[in-house]
C-alpha cells in the first residue's frame, strides 16, 4: 500500500470549514474513480489545505500524480502543491481491533491470550 501526502501551502487564515466540505464533498466526483485510490482523507489547517490519498499500488498512485498533476492542482489553487509517497506496509486500525500487515491481518501483540 502506498500513503501520498499533498499538501497545499495557503496564504491567510485557516479556510472556512463549510466552505472546505462543499468543496471536497464536490472534488469526490473526480476522485472516486481515480484508479486503486481506496481513501482519501482532506485536510484544512492554518498552514493551508492537502490531502492524505491510500492507494492500493505505486502504479497507480504514480498514474495519478503523473507530470500534468501539479500544474492542475495549481490551476485549481493558485500555489504548486509538495507530494510525498510513503511505503506503507504496516496498519493498526484500532476500529476493527487489528493490524495488518502487507494487507493482511496477523495476530495482534497486545491480544496474547497471557494473564
């Protein structure tokens, strides 16, 4: 698995969150169908605006931020975003009570069966 983190650096105050939800809420119609893009989380922070993208392979996160990608993200934001892929081949996903490795669930440390 493959995180992408993009982070778009914005002059001024912390945007408006409202204003970010209909924005992102409406970005999802382009990103739903981006291929082996299986979550995308938005952000919003003083510093400016970004994104955290899981995708399921390096392909198909390098078939996305292909060399057009940063000039329409500048297009649609007015400043060059930064992107940054990061291997990820561990996850604790403490919702479901498990980790995952390579995709894989494996036996949890702290669920041992000891006293």
């Amino acid at each position: 698995m493959i995180i992408a983190l993009v982070q778009i650096p914005l002059e001024g105050p912390k945007r408006e969150t409202d204003a970010v939800i209909r924005q992102s809420v409406e970005s999802t119609r382009i990103f739903h169908e981006v291929a082996g893009l299986r979550r995308k989380y938005y952000l919003n922070s003083e510093a400016g605006g970004g994104g955290i993208y899981e995708f399921d392979s390096r392909e198909n996160a390098l078939a996305w931020f292909n060399d057009g990608w940063a000039d329409w993200m500048e297009g649609r934001f007015g400043v060059r975003p930064t992107l940054t892929l990061f291997d990820n081949p561990v996850v604790l996903d403490n919702e479901a009570g498990e980790v995952r490795v390579r995709g894989r669930a494996v036996p949890a440390p702290w669920n041992t069966g000891e006293p």
